[in-house]
C-alpha cells in the first residue's frame, strides 16, 4: 500500500498547494509544507512511537496509528469542497 501511494507526495500535493495557496508562490509555499511536516515527523515520529510501544505494546500502537489514520483522511473531508473550479474558456 505505501508504494501504491507514495506518488501523491511529489504529484497530487504540489498541485494541491498551487490550488489553496494560489500559484505564485507554489515551490515557496510547498517546500515549506514538506519541509515542516516531515522534518517534525523525523524528530518526533520515533520518539513518540518508541514511547506508545514501551507504554501500550504493539498491538495497541499500531491499532493507535490506524485510528489517527482514519481521523486525518476525514479531517480531509472539507477540503474536497473548498477546490477551486477551473476558469471558463471562452
């Protein structure tokens, strides 16, 4: 599942941040998202995934991970409704 989904972060996020954010300043704008959210991932995804193991075990963790996974993916929800429509060519 991660290979099949891997492609999004380098092709549906950039355009995604062009279409929020507005296109002049996309690179800016998406190098600083990408930036923020996997540097903190880097320094805080293992320490607290080495804390929920110690203190929930495995099972427990993943099950934890899975739930958070759920919630963001609805969290995206009402972003669906707020994509601009492309202009009218006349």
């Amino acid at each position: 599942m991660a290979i099949l989904t891997w492609a999004s972060i380098y092709t549906v996020n950039p355009a995604a941040v062009g279409y929020f954010y507005g296109e002049v300043a996309s690179g800016n704008n998406y190098g600083l998202l990408y930036a923020i959210a996997k540097g903190s991932g880097a320094i805080y995804g293992g320490v607290l995934t080495a804390i929920m193991i110690e203190s929930l075990g495995w099972i427990n963790t993943m099950v934890v991970s899975g739930l958070f996974g759920i919630i963001a993916a609805l969290l995206a929800i009402p972003l669906l409704w707020k994509i601009p429509k492309p202009p009218k060519k006349s």
